[in-house]
C-alpha cells in the first residue's frame, strides 16, 4: 500500500493519543505538553505518516504566524521508515500553507538524519543523554565522582521532594537562570532565559513535574522533568551556588532516576549539550547515560524579496 503525509489541523486528544503511543517514552508527543505550548499563541499541528489508514510515524509540530513570515517548529522529529514521503509531504505542505520557516528540533527523538533540503539556513549538530531505567542498577553505573558527591549530600541531609504550585515553579525558574548565568561567565554562549510562565504551564497542566533537593527547607537544585506513558525528558534545571559543596545537583539528578525507576518509567531524557560543552557532557555521562548523536536544522521556503525584507528588519532590531 502507498505511504501518504498528512498534516491535520487542530488534532483531537484522540489522535494525540495514538501518537504518543508510537513512542510512549516521548513527552514532546502527549496531549499535556501540546495544550501546554499552545498557551503561548501558537498553533498545534500532527504530522502523520500512513498507509491504508495506520499511522506508520507521527509527530506534533506548532505553527507560530508573524507579519513577514510563518514559522512551523517540529520539537522532536519522529524515527522514520525509509523513503522520502513524509519529507516531501511535510515541504509541499508548508509551501501551500505559506509557511515561510520550517525548524527542525530533535528534543526527545531517537538517532535520526535531518535530510539535506532546499533552503536550508542553519545546522547543528548536538548531544542528548539517555539514561536507560528498566532494569539497570543507578548506583553501580555512577562513576566514582558523583557516588562521591551523593554521599556527601546524603551525609549532609538533603532530601528531595516533589515539588508543586507557582511557588515552587518561581524557585525553579530562578535557580536554572542562575546557572545559565553561572556558565556564562565561564564563557558559554547562551542567548536564552528560562520564562516562568512557559514553566508554570507544563506544571499546570501536568505534562511535567518539578524535583527539588533542599536542605533545612533551602532548595539547592531543581529539575523541571517532562512526563510521558513510560518515559522522562529534563527540560530545564539548576544549582544554586551553595549547592555546589554539598553535590546538591548530583544528589538530585542520581534520586530522581531512582523514584521515575520505582514508578516504572523506563528512560529519563537528561536533556542535550551541544559538542562544546565538555564538561556537562562528561557530568551526564558519568550518570551511566548513553549519548545520541543529533542535529537541529532549519530553512527557508519563503520567496527570496520575504526573505531580503527580514533581512533587513532583523538588522534594524539588532
């Protein structure tokens, strides 16, 4: 039977349904996480690949419309079947929408090739770390450093906790801003806030959970973790600064995978790095997580006077 794209408009909890369970590990697919996104004005899209009538792969995408242009953002592109339908489809449809910007992410997907396309503007290539729950012992896959820390924090009474309600998400929200700033006086180039509102909302609508280790009432580290069927994604997290000495952040990371594991979760995500960032790639893998090779890729379909005319309107904003 031939493989055909569709691209459905405002999909149903139903067909999100059937989505994520093609990937039950993936919380970039789940109805939560789409209600979630499209509270900041944009518009949720499923991407579907089927053959007489069964999905074959499936993703979500959400379509964001400017004055010059429309931008539709795949998060977490799907493992494909071979063949070039679902990247035919997926063009033909932006281009009879008017899509003028088609982004690619990879957050949550498997190891997968972001083909070469017309229009292509940028590529990068990234890391994730996956840390495998099913049957794996957590504490004999630390390396020797982060079972050192753990003990320390465990000596010096931290305690994590599940935490819930705006307060919460604030704490949250300026810990993991710390810690961007804290890398970026290290010398990181990173061009982003965390916004709390965008947090608030996963947590509102459950699609994630915030895990916090404090001590003496003190939240030192904090993970915001993106829930799905079966498994985990860190969106964001942080240390504060005192938490350092204590291995708040090693301790929390470490008790996190441990209660996902009791609630048979399979997978927790600890989130990417780009392959710069040496040190944090060395932190995540000395958990026992495996690394993904991955790529973010985004082009430009619109004409090229759309294109010369944002141009120039991003160099007078800048």
């Amino acid at each position: 039977m031939p493989v055909e794209f569709r691209a459905v408009t405002e999909p149903s909890r139903d067909l999100f349904e059937q989505i994520s369970a093609l990937a039950p590990e993936n919380p970039f697919y789940t109805s939560s996480y789409v209600e979630s996104v499209r509270l900041s004005g944009v518009e949720p899209f499923a991407l579907l690949l089927e053959s007489d009538g069964k999905i074959l792969s499936a993703c979500t995408a959400f379509l964001k419309s400017g004055r010059l242009n429309r931008r539709l953002e795949i998060t977490s592109l799907p493992a494909l079947p071979e063949g070039t339908e679902f990247w035919k489809g997926l063009i033909d449809f932006c281009r009879a929408s008017e899509i003028s910007i088609l982004q690619i992410e990879t957050f949550g997907s498997s190891e997968t090739v972001i083909p070469e396309l017309d229009g292509e503007t940028s590529r990068i290539s990234r890391y994730e770390f996956q840390l495998d729950l099913d049957g794996t012992d957590l504490w004999h896959a630390l390396n020797r450093r982060n079972r050192r820390s753990i003990k320390k924090a465990t000596e010096a009474g931290l305690e994590l906790r599940r935490a819930v309600g705006p307060d919460a998400c604030q704490i949250h929200v300026s810990i993991a801003n710390s810690s961007l700033g804290r890398r970026r006086r290290r010398g990181e180039e990173i061009g982003y806030e965390i916004k709390e509102d965008a947090a608030l909302a996963f947590i509102q609508n459950r699609a994630g959970e915030i895990y916090q280790a404090s001590l003496n009432g003190e939240v030192l580290s904090s993970i915001l973790v993106l829930i799905g069927a079966t498994g985990a994604y860190a969106q964001t997290s942080g240390t504060r600064d005192e938490g350092l000495e204590y291995g708040a952040s090693q301790f929390l990371w470490y008790e996190t995978a441990r209660l996902l594991q009791n609630e048979a979760m399979t997978i927790l995500n600890m989130g990417g790095t780009d392959k710069d960032s040496l040190g944090l790639q060395e932190f995540k893998a000395g958990f026992g997580a495996r690394r993904l090779e991955l790529e973010a890729a985004e082009f430009y379909l619109g004409t090229p006077i759309r294109k010369a005319i944002g141009a120039i309107v991003d160099r007078l904003r800048s």
